[in-house]
C-alpha cells in the first residue's frame, strides 16, 4: 500500500501544480509588465511566478522522490531553504528582502559542513561562507541608504536616486551571488564538496537570486555604460566553456557550464525591452530545471559506479531507460528544441537586430556553448559495457526524473 500511496501522492501532486501553473497563467502572469499582487511588503509579477514555479518543482519532486535517502534534519533546513528562496522572489521591502536573500542560503551552507563526504568540504564551505558573509554587511548598509534616499522601503517605488557609484557596487554585491566574472570561483569548489542534493538547489535557484536582486533593485545601469562588463564576462565565459571541455569531474564540468550559460539571462538585460525583460527569468526556469536535471542523473551514477570521472560514469548505465534519461538530460543542457532555453535563446537572438555583429558572436558563443554536452552525450552513448544496478529500479528516481523531463521539454506550453 505504501507504494500506491506514494504513486497517488505524486500524481496529485503533480495535478495540482499544473492546475495552479494554468490558473495562474490565464490571470495573466505571462505578460511582464502585468502585477497580481504588489504592495509594501509583497509583490507577484511574472518574475515571481516563474522563480516560485522553479522552487516549487526542483523542492517538491526532489525531497518526495529522493527523500527517502534523506535525514529528517536535512529535510527540514532544505525545506528552509527553499520557504526563504519562494518568499524572497516575491519579496517587496528591502530589508525583508535582506533577511530571506540571507536565509535562504545558510541552510545549505550549513548543509555543506554537516552532510557532505568529501574531505574538502570544510574549506569548500568556508569558501563559500567567506563570499556571504562579507557581502552580507554591505549589502543591507547599501539597502538602507538607498531607502533613506528615496524615503521608502519599498523596492518598486525606488527610482534613479543616490549616486550612480553605490547601484554600482550593489549590482556588484548582488553578481557575487550569480555568480557573475570576477566573482565566479566559489562555483565550482562548493559544487565539488557538496552533495548532490544541495548541488541542485545551488545551480536551480540560488544562483538566480543575483539575478533577482538586480532586476528589483538596479535594472536601469543595463540601459547606458555597462557593456563593457558584459564584453568582459563574455569573455570569460568562453573560457568556462574550453574548462568544460578538459573537465572529467562530472559535478565541476556542470558548474562550469552553469558558469557560461548564466551569462544568457544576464544579457537579456541588455537587449530586451521592458515588455519583454521577463525573458530572462524563463531562461532561468529552463537552466534551473535542467541543472537539477543533470545533477540528480549525476547522483544516480556516483552511488553505481563510485567515481565522478566520466570516463567511469557511461559505464554505469544500466540499461535503455537509463541511457535514455541520460541523453534527456545532456540535451536540455545544448537548449535542445523543444526546451525553455531554445525558444528563449531564439528570440534573444531576434532581439539584437541593432547589430549583426553582436548577432553573429551570441549564434557562435551559444552553439559551442551547447557543443560541449553534445558531444559528452555521444561519448555516453558510445560505450562498451554496462553494469546492472538495482539503483535504477527505484520509481523514486525515475518519477522525479520524467516529471522535471516534461516540465524541461514541454514547460513552455504553459508559459
């Protein structure tokens, strides 16, 4: 009875949010400038929906399909997390938005020290304290000067007001979460340490609460002088992706690539309108739920084969069902049609018609960009033998696999 109960459960589950996704969607949340709700506190608009829905999917189907494997204590703080996170997103007050962005990280960071078994995870998670906790002063003193100046609390009443150098340093202050160039090196160090659950909530949406803050906080700096920091973070993101390329470690090849891709919605900020900045967030939907896809399936073949080396890990695929999640999951990293990323990548390139040039440059970056797990994917499907594990038969793992498949493919029939 436990299993029809828990196959009950899910498909109630998964009902529900799509019945709410629908509902929510034909209120009219899918166009940027529409608000539900705003008020001093609190505010749901499109960004808030499309965050809050990545929350909800990577938190529900991840802890119910894998939780089994859990502790009650690591259930409870990633659980923390991710009330923080879905609050932060439709937070409106500057200092509550402090206090959740805050809150939201801290259980994971704890889960770094408790719960993790590599040997590296102090300095890891020291690492990771460290780029925190020294950002966390600044920011609230900043939060409360620019509240000060403009004689509100409330972060949609704020306008261009205060010195152009303090939105600078708290667009700055906010990449370190991103995390944006030059702020990029905690990534790949704490994705190394952590474990694999608090791996898919780093990538799925803590990394896109810079992202928030700078679209509630600082949006009008992408509108003049700032592109020569995107000219210089789409350099390094070249590079991010030639480290991809030579990285046989699965858990930092998949926080480099993060690395490159994330740098996507940080130029929608650039290039789109104001009807359309929202762009960004479904591209962030979209990278969340294929991270979280990548990353679990990376799960599944650390416990089979005992090593993160890919050249180890094609040999643990178990079977046809297995090989072909994998191969899902390496082609919603390449934006493979018909993904979030694709029909978002589409029309940023549509949106830079000013130059050809720039058009040119994102056509060549985002398709060796989608390169590098494509042709990781063909080394997966080329192998020469398989070892059975009874790891594959749990419904657990492949109920939480398809369900972030069909909202990864086929979520934008909804949004």
């Amino acid at each position: 009875m436990g299993v029809y109960n828990f196959i009950g459960c899910s498909i109630l589950l998964g009902f529900i949010l799509f019945s709410c996704s629908c509902l929510v969607y034909s209120a009219g949340v899918g166009l940027a400038a529409v608000e539900l709700l705003s008020s001093r506190f609190f505010i749901f608009d499109s960004l808030s929906f499309y965050m809050v829905l990545l929350v909800t999917l990577l938190g529900a189907f991840s802890v119910i399909s894998v939780g089994y494997s859990l502790s009650v204590n690591t259930k409870v703080y990633l659980a923390l997390s991710l009330v923080f996170s879905g609050v932060c997103f439709c937070t409106n007050h500057a200092i509550l938005f402090w206090c959740f962005y805050e809150l939201s990280m801290l259980p994971l960071l704890f889960l770094i020290f408790k719960d993790s078994p590599y040997s590296e995870r102090f300095l890891a998670g020291w690492y990771f304290a460290v780029y925190l906790l020294v950002t966390s002063l600044p920011l609230i003193l900043i939060l409360l000067y620019l509240s000060s100046v403009g004689n509100s609390f409330t972060l949609s009443e704020w306008g261009n007001n205060g010195s152009l150098g303090v939105y600078t340093i708290l667009s700055l202050v906010f990449f370190t979460k991103v995390p944006l160039s030059p702020f990029h090196t905690w990534l790949p160090i704490v994705h190394a340490e952590a474990t694999s659950i608090v791996s898919i909530y780093l990538s799925g949406y803590i990394m896109k609460l810079g992202l928030l803050g700078v679209y509630r906080c600082t949006p009008f700096l992408f509108s003049g002088d700032f592109y020569f920091y995107l000219f210089f973070c789409c350099v390094l993101s070249v590079f991010f992706i030639i480290t991809a390329s030579t990285e046989l470690d699965g858990k930092r090849w998949l926080a480099f690539l993060s690395l490159s891709h994330i740098v996507v919605s940080f130029l929608a900020f650039y290039v789109c309108s104001w009807e359309t900045i929202s762009l960004s967030f479904v591209f962030c939907l979209g990278h969340g739920l294929s991270a979280g896809l990548v990353f679990g399936m990376l799960w599944m073949l650390y416990d089979t084969a005992g090593s993160r080396n890919w050249l180890l890990l094609k040999g643990a695929l178990g079977g046809s069902s297995s090989t072909v999640l994998m191969v899902l999951s390496l082609l919603s990293l390449c934006s493979f049609p018909p993904t979030l990323q694709f029909f978002c990548e589409v029309k940023l390139l549509s949106e830079s018609t000013f130059s050809y040039l720039f058009i040119l440059f994102w056509g060549v970056y985002l398709f060796f960009g989608g390169l590098v797990p494509l042709v990781l994917c063909g080394h997966t499907l080329i192998r020469i033998e398989t070892v059975e594990s009874g790891c594959y038969n749990s419904f657990n793992f492949y109920f939480f696999f398809m369900c972030l498949v069909m909202w990864c493919y086929f979520g934008v029939a909804l949004i």
